[in-house]
C-alpha cells in the first residue's frame, strides 16, 4: 500500500513539474498581439513612455511627436543587425525630415550609454535616441530580440512593424503606409 502511495505522488509531482515547464515556456513567448492587430488591419495605440535622451538632457516619448509619422527603433551597439540598418533609417530620417512628415526615434535596449553613444557617432545618426532603462518601453511592445522597428502613423497608431532587420524597401513601404 506505501508503495502504491509513493508510486501516487511521483506521477502527481512528475506532471506537476511538466505542467509549470509548460507554463513558463508559453509565458515566455514573443508577444504576438501587435502583429495579430496590423494583419488584421487595425492600427493598436502605441504605447509611450518619458524616456532620457541619450547623451543629452530632458526626455522624449512618442506623445511628444503626436502629430507626426515615427519610426521607433530598438537597437544596441552589440547588435550586428542593428549595424546593418543604420543607413536605412538614416534615410528614412532624411525622407521625413524632407516632406516634415516626422523623425525616427532609436531606443537603445540593454546597452551602455557609452556604447551607444559610440554607436551614434560611429553611423552618424542624427535622429534623436532615448535610453530605455529597464527595458519598460521594449516590454511594452513585445520586444525580447533586436533589432525590431515600428512604423507609428500621426496619429500615434502603430501602422507597421519588423522584428528583426528592416531593408529599405520594407521601411518605405512601412511609411507609405503610415502616410496615408
């Protein structure tokens, strides 16, 4: 009878134990919500937060530029990816600032500020750059991997986005979009 007991137990601690794998595995899945919303054609509010500009004094958030198409980038110095975007979005800045239509805004996520700003001077970004301490901002929009970028209309609704390495031609498709 004691074995069967012991026997009982194990198979209740053995399932316990695959049901709180199984927990923590899907708790720490991508969130995917954003991507359901654009595909389904609406346009979630994108979220903001007061952030430090980096290198700089003051902050910035996304309500600030309301009234203006954004490009939100998270990215860091040791991101190759990231590397390699910087002068699509250095053009994507020069395109907004032409026609006055907004700015990109760079978010660095888990990244030194010396590093950053190193990053900065080195592709010669010139669109303005907050620091996302605690990564608050990036929870908020489902960020674990970089680089990701979302396209936010004048109205501060999330149009499009890219997980992972935006190239120039889905950018400009993204802020066609946003411009409309």
């Amino acid at each position: 009878m004691r074995r069967l007991a012991v026997a009982i137990v194990c198979v209740i601690a053995g399932l316990a134990l695959v049901g709180l794998l199984g927990y923590g595995l899907v708790s720490r899945s991508d969130d995917t919500s954003i991507e359901q919303a654009v595909l389904d054609g609406e346009r979630p509010v994108a979220a903001s937060r007061e952030l430090p500009l980096l290198g700089g004094k003051g902050t910035r958030s996304l309500a600030d530029l309301r009234g203006q198409v954004v490009v939100l980038n998270f990215w860091a110095s040791w991101c190759d990816p990231c590397k390699a975007e910087a002068p699509v979005l250095a053009s994507a800045q020069s395109r907004l600032q032409r026609e006055g239509k907004g700015t990109v805004l760079g978010v660095t996520y888990e990244d030194a500020s010396a590093d950053s700003l190193a990053f900065v001077k080195r592709f010669g970004i010139d669109y303005p750059n907050v620091r996302d301490i605690g990564s608050k901002l990036a929870e908020q929009y489902g960020t674990r991997r970089l680089p990701e970028t979302f396209v936010i209309d004048a109205q501060g609704r999330i149009a499009d986005l890219n997980r992972g390495q935006i190239t120039q031609q889905r950018l400009s498709q993204a802020l066609d979009k946003a411009l409309r």
